[in-house]
C-alpha cells in the first residue's frame, strides 16, 4: 500500500474551509475565478477520484503557484490549471497545459512518495483533462 503524503484529518480541514471559501466566494467572478468556482462545487462528480480539495493558489514558498490541488486521502494528487481561453484560445491553451505539468512536478517535489496527475480545465471544453505529457516542456525542480 502507498505511504500517505498528507494526514486524511489535515485534508479534510484544508477541504472544508477551501470549499466554503470558493463556493461562496460571489464577488470578482471574472472568467477564471467563475471557472474555479465552478468546478471546485461541481469537483465530486467531476473528479471522484480526487473528493479532497487541499489547495487553491498553493506552491513553495518563493515559488509560483498553481491554481487548484485535489487529493485521494493517500498518496494521489491531481495539480489543476484553470485558464479562460476566451481570447487566444491555441495559445492560452499551450500555457495552461505547460503550467499543469508544472504544477504537477512541484507537487511531487514538496510530498515526495505522491503520484500526481497534470490537469486543465477551460471554458472551451467545460470539463477536466489531462493535458498531454511532453518530456521537451518539462522543467524540473529541487
């Protein structure tokens, strides 16, 4: 069986407060932050492999941040990238797939022994995907 990277108490208090706060967060809903809100109400049944919310903005300290972080409760994250495509759709969508790989990589750097998942969700697809995993875009950390 794996290791736990993050006590299951620890999570669920990180999920309870984050929920309330993004859920009932109705003030500044620009296209981004409408998307978080939705998905962090809607992330049971999007993501049930992942019905812990236990970070928003999250990454080391001095770093940069990723926008949402989902855990299983033993050793699985899945690392979100929320972007708005509105705009430039082929080239918000390269960034938000790059910045999903690198969140995923900080994430196993700051709980070794976890597996996580690069992830993106949009306003163009309305739904959460792995973005494709590509070894030339990878950067690496530590």
């Amino acid at each position: 069986m794996d290791a736990v990277v993050m006590p299951r108490e620890e999570a669920a208090r990180r999920d309870r407060i984050l929920r309330q706060f993004l859920v009932e967060r109705d003030w500044d809903l620009d296209g981004e932050q409408q998307l978080v809100r939705h998905l962090v109400a809607n992330s049971l049944e999007l993501l049930p492999e992942w019905p812990l919310l236990v970070g928003y903005e999250w990454g080391p300290p001095g770093g940069t941040r990723g926008d949402l972080l989902f855990f299983d409760g033993t050793a699985s994250f899945a690392a979100i990238e929320v972007k708005s495509l509105e705009n430039q759709p082929n080239k918000k969508r390269n960034l938000v797939e790059r910045q999903a790989r690198e969140a995923a990589e900080r994430a196993e750097v700051l709980w070794p022994g976890a597996q996580t998942t690069p992830m993106v969700y949009t306003d163009d697809e309305h739904q959460v995907c792995a973005p494709p995993r590509s070894p030339d875009d990878r950067v690496r950390y530590g």
